[in-house]
C-alpha cells in the first residue's frame, strides 16, 4: 500500500535533479512525464548515462525531421497559419458581436414584453371591434338618444321623452366610467332643461283643464320642483297668460275697454281657479273656508297662502283696472256696476266675493261725478245770472203755491222757475245731474248728495245777493218787484222741488229700513233733508213775509218711484 507514496517520492526527486530549477509550467501534469520518469527507474546506471546522449540524438533527429517535414509541407504550414490567423480574426469578430449582442439583449426582452403587450391589445381592440360589429344595431339605439329625444320634444310626446330621459340616468349610473355614454348622459340632461323650459312655456298660453293636468303632471315627473315650487311656477305661468289677454285689450275707449277687462278677467281667472283647484286638490277645503277675500299678513311659503296671495293680487288689480277707467269716464256706470257685481257674486263660488271691495270704488265714482255735474251747473249758473236782466220781466206763471196731497204730487218741476231762465237752467242741471245719479244711486251717497246740492243752493243764494247788490242802484219798481219774485221762487219753489226730487232718489223709508231709524229721527239727524235756513240766510230780508216749507210735509208716508222722470218743461 506504502509502494505509490514511495514512487512518488521518488520521482519528485529525480525532477529535482533534473530541473533544479523548478518543473516548466508546459510539463507539469503531463502523464508521460510521469511515464518516462518510471521508465528512467528501471534502467540501470550505463543507460542512464547514455540517456543524455540519446535524448539529444533524438532531439536532433525529431529537429531534422521536423525541417524536413516543414520544407516539404510548407504550404500547408502557411494555409494552416493563415487559416489560423483568419480563425482568430473571426473568433475575435466573433466575440465582439457576441458582446454586442449580449448588450442588446436586455432591450430586445423589453421590445419583446412590449410587443407582448401591444399584441395583446390588438388581440382586445379586435374582440371589442368584433364585439361592436355584432351589437352595432344596439349601440346605435344608444348613441341616437339625444337625436330621439329632441325629436319627441319637438313633436309635443313628452310621455317618450320621458321614459328616454329616464333610461338614459339609468345608463349613466351603470356605465358613468364610459366618456361616450357620459357625453350622451349630458346631451339628454340639456335636451330635458329644454323640455322643462317648453313645458313651463306652455303654462303661458290658452289651456283647457285637460291639457293643464296633463302638463302639471309631466313637470312633477321630472321632479324639477318641489311642490310648493311647483304651485309657483303654475301661478306665475298662468298670470303671464292672463296678464297678456289683458294687456291686449285695446285702451282707446274705457266704457269697451272696462266691459272687456271684467269679461276677460270673470272667464279666465274662474278658470285658472278650477285649474288649480283640480290640480292641488288639497286646497279646496281652506278655499272654501274663506268667507271673503282680505289682505293677507306675513304670507308663508305655503300653497293655501300662496294661491290666496296670488288670488288677492289679481283682484286687486281688477280693482284697480276698475278704478282708473271709471275715473277716465264711462257712458253707463249701471251697466258695468251690474257686470261687476255679478263677477263678484260669481266668485262667492270659490270663496272669493269681492263685490264689498268694489262698492266703495263705484261710490266714490259716482260721487265724483254728481260732483262734477253740480259744479258745472254752478258755472252755468253764473254765466245765465250774468246775462240776465230784469228789465220788462212779466209774471207769466202764477206763484200761488198749490196745495196737494203728497200721494199725488208729481215730480214736475214748478211753471214759475220758466219766467226767470237763470233758475229754470239751475233746475234742468241739477235734475239732469239726479237723472244720472237715480240710474245707479248708492244709499251710501245720500248724505253726500244733499250735501252737495246744499252747498250748490247756498252758493246760488249767495250769487243772486250778489246780483242783487250790483244792480239795486239801477233797480225801478217794476225790476225791483220781479227781483222779489225770483228771490220767492227760489227760496219757495226751487229749493223745496230740489228736496222733493232727492227724497225721490233716495226715499226716507228706504234710509230708515237700512239704517233701523224712525222718519222723525232721520229728520232730527238731518239725513237727505236740506237746512232751508242756512240756504236762504243770504236773501232772508229781501224775501217776502212767507212760512218756509216744513220738512215735515215732504217727509210723510209715500213711496215715490226713483225711477220716475225728472225733467223740466220748457
């Protein structure tokens, strides 16, 4: 087992003896080394020493051979060098391309990834293609929404307009993600704002119940308005429509333009009420509540209120139409008074009579107007003293006053106001101004009325004293005497007639039913009853020696017709 360890030994040794120097690098592992150092071990000390000799013979032979064998091979040394020499060329071209392309490789992987990826893509973009190709009929119903729905709404089916508004919010919050279907979701959004304009503008023009509750349903459909909103925009839509039928009356004659305004504003309004009752049901009962219309204090946003304030301002505005054209003049203040009232009594229907609100209107119209007539007959009055005169005035009527049974007295002016005209001229203006007034005389206006022809007689009294003073100087017999007569047929002809003829407008028993008083008192209180003493107060001492007509006599039971005819003779 020991005998390789020794061998090996061994020939360590003898490779020190043979190269002191160290083994060359070319020999070391090389087997017949070994093979030859085992070979020198076994011959003996005569081979060794011709050994060196051999090995040199041997050299020198292997050298010649090898000259030999170059000579005659020379070619192919120098193909096999240059075959070498272009080898390593081409290994060294080699290994710089194989370096060239190892740098490469990492960005060709990242192309290849990317290439992976794009493919990939295309691979989808052809499958949705592929996809949208099968459902093209489908995604074009989808994509022509807004075109469909703006054609309903052009064509007046909000009922389909509504259903593709609805569908489209569906889609939108299913598929919101998707920028097509969000540019479709918009485009109905606008398209329903539209609807909802023309909607609401519909309100505004001449509907019928029918077609109101079908619009008012729609708009709660689209949810746009809360209710309270929604009972707002009703109102303010039909007050627009309502405003132009009025606004488009024409203002040229007030008597035309008043009986339209109350005929317009009568249908229209009572209409626009029932449409709304029909629509807001609920408010029917607080409606009928209402036992007269009065202005409303700190009105809430709240519907019954709503609709009252609204209700309110509209009549008040009628009210208020009704008072600038009365005050503009109109030919028969009876006729529109009857059309008023009955507007009025007509809306009681609704809890919404106005007609107290408009008598005191017509009250004051009507006494502006007697006013008006009293104070032009005053003028007249003055411009007929002016021009008279006294010279050769003959009595023609006699003045004996004539005893009659109040039953049967007439409401014919006296014969003696014809023999001096300035009086007869007096009497036809105020009788004229009472023909106008019995046609439509308020109770109202009794005080006012004999007021006013009171303080017209005073001021008649007071111009005959005027006249009196002017032209005394100038006076003879015969003028002064008929001077007295006119003074007498003033203070016992004209001023009782004028009574007579107000108790004839408004007669005592009517004024004492209303009021609950007696004749007596009515008289005590002095209501339609002239103070004949202040009257006659300016001419008292050039009026002959006379009792005065007593209040009395005309204030006993009879009921004259106010509607008798008031007119002078001649």
């Amino acid at each position: 087992m020991d005998f390789p360890d020794k061998m090996d030994l061994e020939n360590e040794r003898v490779l020190k003896l043979i190269f002191p120097d160290g083994v060359p690098d070319n020999l070391r592992g090389n087997p017949e080394l070994d093979n030859y150092l085992a070979k020198l071990g076994t011959c003996k000390v005569e081979q060794l020493k011709k050994e060196q000799t051999r090995l040199a013979d041997e050299t020198r032979s292997i050298l010649e051979q090898t000259q030999d064998l170059a000579i005659s091979n020379y070619r192919t040394f120098i193909t096999t060098a240059e075959n070498s020499r272009s080898i390593f060329s081409e290994f060294l071209r080699s290994e710089q391309q194989l370096d060239t392309l190892v740098g490469k490789l990492p960005d060709l992987s990242v192309q290849c990834e990317r290439f992976l990826q794009d493919s990939a893509e295309l691979n989808e973009q052809r499958r949705l293609n592929s996809i949208t190709l099968q459902k093209n009929a489908q995604l074009l119903e989808v994509l022509e929404l807004p075109q469909l729905m703006e054609r309903c709404i052009r064509e007046g089916r909000y009922e389909e307009a509504l259903e593709l508004a609805a569908y489209a919010t569906r889609l939108g919050q299913h598929q919101g993600h998707i920028p097509v279907v969000t540019s479709i979701v918009r485009s109905v959004e606008a398209l329903w704002h539209t609807m909802l304009v023309q909607l609401v503008a519909q309100l505004r023009t001449d509907l019928q119940l029918p077609k109101c509750l079908q619009i008012v349903g729609y708009l709660r459909r689209m949810q746009a308005f809360g209710d309270n909103e929604l009972r707002l925009k009703f109102l303010q839509a039909r007050d627009a429509w309502l405003t132009s039928c009025l606004e488009a009356i024409p203002t040229g004659d007030a008597q035309q333009h008043l009986s339209k305004t109350i005929e317009i504003t009568r249908i229209n309004l009572f209409n626009i009420i029932t449409q709304y009752r029909a629509i807001f049901p609920e408010e029917e009962g607080s409606l009928k509540s209402q036992s007269s219309l009065r202005p409303l204090q700190g009105v809430s946003c709240n519907g019954d209120r709503l609709f009252q304030a609204w209700l309110h301002n509209k009549i008040d505005d009628f009210l208020k139409t009704l008072e600038r054209d009365l005050q503009l003049g109109v030919g028969s203040v009876e006729t529109v008074l009857g059309q008023c009232m009955y507007f009025g009594l007509s809306f009681s229907r609704v809890g919404a009579d106005f007609r107290a609100l408009m008598a005191p209107i017509f009250v004051g119209v009507i006494r502006r107007r007697f006013e008006t007539s009293v104070e032009q007959v005053n003028e007249q009055f003055d411009r007929e003293l002016e021009r008279f005169t006294l010279i050769n005035k003959v009595a023609l009527h006699s003045h004996a006053r004539k005893q009659v049974d109040p039953e049967q007295e007439s409401f014919a002016p006296p014969e003696t106001l014809l023999d001096f005209y300035p009086l007869a001229a007096l009497c036809n203006g105020y009788l004229s101004a009472l023909n106008d007034l019995r046609l439509c005389a308020p109770l109202a206006l009794a005080t006012d009325v004999t007021r006013c022809l009171q303080h017209s007689l005073q001021l008649a009294a007071q111009r005959v004293l005027a006249f009196y003073r002017q032209e005394q100087q100038a006076f003879a017999g015969s003028e002064r005497e008929a001077f007295i007569r006119l003074c007498s047929c003033l203070a016992y002809d004209l001023v009782p007639y004028v009574q007579r003829c107000v108790h004839g407008v408004f007669p005592p028993q009517s004024l004492t039913v209303h009021l609950g008083i007696s004749l007596l008192q009515l008289e005590q209180q002095q209501l339609t009853y002239f103070d004949q003493t202040r009257i006659l107060e300016p001419l008292k001492h050039l009026l002959p020696t006379k009792a005065l007509v007593q209040p009395q006599e005309s204030a006993k039971e009879k009921k004259p017709s106010v509607g008798l005819p008031i007119t002078a003779e001649g």
